[in-house]
C-alpha cells in the first residue's frame, strides 16, 4: 500500500542525496527520475527499457531514496522500501512511500485517475483489438502471454494493464515477462525456453517472491520472438 506523508527534505537537498539518474516517458509524460542508489537506476533501466527517454523538459522529478541496497547484483530483494519525492514545476515536493516500486506512477499526477489499472494479461486478435485475461497471481496469465507470442500473436501487456477511461482503449505497456521457477515444473516447453534463454543471458534480473517462496525470472519476450509487442494502444474487443 502506498503511503503519503509529510516532506521535510527541499529540492536542493534531493538533489544533493541523488547523483544518478535516468529520464522515462509513461502514457506521453516525461520523468527525471533521481536515485542515491545506482542499482535501483540499473534496474530501472532494465525493466523500463522501453519507457526511456531523451526529453530535456519533465512534468515530474521523482527521487527515490531507498533503504540500503534493494538490489545485490542482478538479484532484487523482497520488501525493500522506496521514499518517493515528487516535485512538479513550482517548488513544493511531496513524499510517498512505496513497497517496491512507484513505476509507472499512476497515484501521483499526471497520472493520477487516467487509468483503470487491472492485473492481467492482453494479446491482439486478428481484428486488431485486445483479448484481456484478469485474474490473479499464479494462475498462468505469463505462460499464456508467451504462448500466445510463440503462435505469432502480437501480445501488449503482463501484469498490468492500462485502460484509458476516456478513450477505454488498452495502452501497450511492454515489460519483462515475469517467469515463476515452480511454473517450470509444470511446463516442460516453458523450462526449455527458460533455460536455453538464461544459457544466453546469464544476467537476467531475477528476484525472490517470498509470499509464495519462488524463484522469478524477469524475461524480456522481444528476446525470444522477436516483434512480438504491438506498437499501438487498441480498442478492447473481449475481458475474462
């Protein structure tokens, strides 16, 4: 749960805490997002790969001041905390509190009341539109998305999906493909596929999900069939 409180830190002191940083664009809107930590900037860089611009100008610096290190080489580690300070164009910066990650920022603004956010799965039929699958974690909507991506559908989004509550569009969201080491037991083509990709990308960002005391891989699809993501938000054409 993200938690707001009261900031006593200024801008100038932010700035002097956080010596790296990387600019991302969520949705059309521009990050400058800081860190003190430069493996929290490594990992953003490596889940948000799509997300990462060059725009000089930003809606939003976002200063992430983690406790202690949330990384130890490529592993993530489980309820680590992120003090998110947000400053807009004037000089007033406001802190949240994350459990993990503020990404995409949806809870503060621009964002805030443009989406309606579901978990779930989304590929492209051959009508051009979003088939969408919602529901929980650890039923197969990953193994689903890679299956679909394996018989050449285009697929938009993992484990978030984005609607757009004027347009009630999907938003394309391309993110890492998130891989449970207990699914592999179940799926003998999916450990297959996950062995032979780790064989040739041994450093992987992987973390552990203690609530359901599993291994997790975080799999870039386009590495494996390759163009798999549609470039556009579309039209929904059926939820399950």
């Amino acid at each position: 749960m993200n938690e707001k409180r009261t900031n006593n830190l200024t801008y100038k002191e932010l700035m002097e805490k956080t010596k790296y940083s990387v600019t991302l664009n969520y949705f059309g809107f521009d990050y400058k997002v800081y860190s003190n930590n430069i493996k929290d900037i490594d990992r953003i860089n490596y889940i948000y790969k799509h997300f990462k611009s060059s725009s000089k100008s930003f809606v939003l610096n976002i200063f992430l001041l983690s406790e202690g290190n949330s990384l130890q080489e490529n592993l993530m580690i489980p309820n680590s905390e992120f003090h998110i300070y947000y400053r807009s164009n004037n000089d007033d910066v406001e802190e949240w509190i994350f459990p993990d990650t503020p990404f995409p920022p949806c809870s503060l603004p621009p964002l805030e009341g443009k989406f309606i956010i579901l978990h779930g799965m989304a590929f492209i039929s051959s009508r051009n539109k979003a088939i969408v699958a919602v529901a929980p974690s650890l039923t197969g909507k990953s193994t689903l998305m890679i299956e679909m991506a394996r018989r050449g559908f285009k697929v938009l989004s993992d484990d978030l999906l984005f609607i757009d509550i004027i347009s009630h569009k999907i938003c394309k969201y391309p993110k890492p493909v998130g891989i449970r080491e207990r699914g592999l037991y179940l799926n003998k083509g999916l450990k297959k596929l996950v062995k032979s990709y780790l064989a040739r990308n041994p450093n992987v960002l992987t973390f552990l999900e203690t609530e359901f005391g599993t291994k997790v891989w975080l799999i870039h699809l386009e590495d494996i069939y390759p163009n798999c993501y549609y470039d556009f938000d579309c039209d929904i054409e059926h939820i399950n």
